[in-house]
C-alpha cells in the first residue's frame, strides 16, 4: 500500500473492541458535528473542502461492495452542478482509509489490531507530504477557530501526551487523555470553541467510541441511512467470517495484496458524474496523478 519515502506513524490504545473503533472511521457523517460542531460558516474559506463540509453537515451515502472490502462516496452540494465527495474504504481484515485529503494525492492507511476482545491498537501511518494541497497547502484544512485550524483547537503541543508504560499486557501507549479523567474535558473550551471540549481530533473519536462501552449492545441501535457504511461493512465481514469458517475461504488480501493498492480523499465532481468510474484512475495508488490538484483547486491551511 505504502510507495518509498518518509513516514509519520502513530500508535495508541483504545479501550473497546477493534471493530467498534474500526466503525467509527468509517462513519464520515460525525465530521460535521464531533469534530466540526462550533465552526461556523464564516469561518471557513469558501471553495474548500471544509467550506462544503459545514455548509452541509449531512450527506447522502453511496456504498459499494470492492475487491478489497467496502468503499463508500459520501456527497453533498459544492459549486454550481458539482458535489464534493469523500470516498474511503473498509480494507480485510481491519484497515481504513479515510478521506481527510485530496484524492490522488493523498497516501494514508489506519489499522485497527485487536489485542483482547475489549482493547485495541490504533495505528495510524501516513506520508505527510502527500496531505499538501496545491501551492503547499496543507491538507484540507480551510478554516480557522480562534486563529487555529480546528485540529488544533484546543491541542497540546507536540499532539498526543502518553502515559508511562506499565508492564502489563495493555500497558504501553495509553493516553495521558482518558477515561478515568474525563479525557480532560475543558468546560470553558466547550462553551466558546469546540463542541467537546476535548483536545485532539482523535481524542474526541477515542471518546466517543470507550464511552459507548467496551462492546456496544449492538440489539439497541436504530440505524438510519448515513449509516450505510457501517451496514455493508458488518454484513460483508460477517459473511467472509462464515466463509473461512464454513469452508476454508480466506479474505481478500491474505493471498493477493494487490488489492490494497488503492487511495482514500476528498474530490469535486460534476453532479451527474458516476463517482466510481470517474474516479477510477485517481483512486489507483503507485501512480502519479498531476491533474488531481486542479480537481479540488482551493484547498487551504489554517491560520
């Protein structure tokens, strides 16, 4: 999945079942309001990913069934006759790809390793030079919030702070930010600029996914159509779980990594353009897209 070149790898653990973790970055519909909650409108830059982002919180789902696992296009209006699109992936046994960058460009895989059934490893690796919009933009970020891009709203420096390491089976890579402390929840940055209160995109999704439980009763949910993603997901894991089990039949990727060779990211489109076959080529990794700025062309930093 990974070409040559330099790296940026971060491990944490969680305290829930790996799937549960694993849903959750398939679940791109909670950007909007976990992360993007108290960002207004205006503070957004219009053109962006992000503007799109907050002017429409809520987008529609379209779900397919790949070679690898589960994809899914999640759009909702841009310009005029366009609709900006996040496309990311489900990948055997637990890999995501979300779609926090430009599609083309942007190289990026998240694991999810269980340990037990109630805790997890979080892997995240990622080539930072792939995530620079045109010019050297960083990322897709296109907003600020008190001068700050919402990343790091909130944030400590350095980004994750971790406990010492015990000896113990679950004792390495824990956050300093838990849950016997609330995750250090700061009640004044929840009231004027960030919906949690909790420092760190990643923090807030750890939050969100131990605070449900260790294993969520999954009898008590009321799905709903942004939810389609998920749905898939699970029917297309419990179905190879069956396979292997039944009669012997291994998932995608255990003989055949090639099919990892795919790419996650945000792209605009034109409204009556088939997502999947307009963005087959941009989609393939271990190849040079020179035109995939010029598909998304405002993509801006924070301040």
């Amino acid at each position: 999945m990974l070409p040559r070149g330099e790296y940026a790898i971060q491990k944490v653990l969680r305290e829930c079942n790996w799937f549960q973790g694993l849903e959750g970055d398939i679940d791109t519909s909670h950007l909007g309001f976990l992360h993007l909650g108290a960002v207004k409108l205006e503070d957004t830059t219009p053109g962006t990913f992000d503007y799109y982002n907050v002017a429409d919180r809520a987008p529609k789902y379209e779900v397919a069934e790949t070679e690898f696992g589960m994809s899914y296009g999640a759009y909702r209006p841009a310009d005029a006759d366009t609709y900006y699109w996040r496309i990311a992936h489900f990948l055997f046994p637990f890999f995501t790809m979300i779609p926090t960058g430009i599609l083309g460009m942007q190289v990026l895989v998240r694991v999810w390793v269980p340990l037990d059934d109630e805790h997890m490893m979080f892997w995240s690796i990622l080539a930072p030079r792939s995530r620079q919009g045109p010019g050297g933009a960083g990322g897709a970020v296109g907003f600020t919030a008190g001068g700050r891009s919402v990343a790091a709203v909130g944030a400590r420096p350095g980004g994750f702070e971790f406990l010492p390491d015990t000896a113990d089976w679950l004792g390495k890579f824990r956050l300093a930010q838990n849950k016997d402390n609330d995750y250090l929840i700061d009640r004044e940055a929840q009231r004027t600029q960030s919906f949690t209160g909790i420092a760190g995109i990643h923090q807030q999704d750890q939050a969100v996914t131990e605070s449900m439980g260790p294993i969520i009763d999954r009898t008590q949910e009321h799905l709903g159509t942004s939810d389609a993603m998920i749905i898939r997901t699970r029917r297309r894991v419990i179905i190879a779980a069956r396979a292997l089990r039944d009669a012997g039949v291994v998932p995608p990727g255990v003989d055949d990594p090639k099919v990892y060779r795919y790419r996650s990211g945000g792209v605009v489109l034109p409204r009556d353009a088939d997502w999947l076959e307009a963005t087959k080529e941009l989609r393939q990794a271990f190849v040079q897209h020179p035109a995939a700025p010029a598909v998304a062309p405002a993509i801006n930093t924070g301040g």
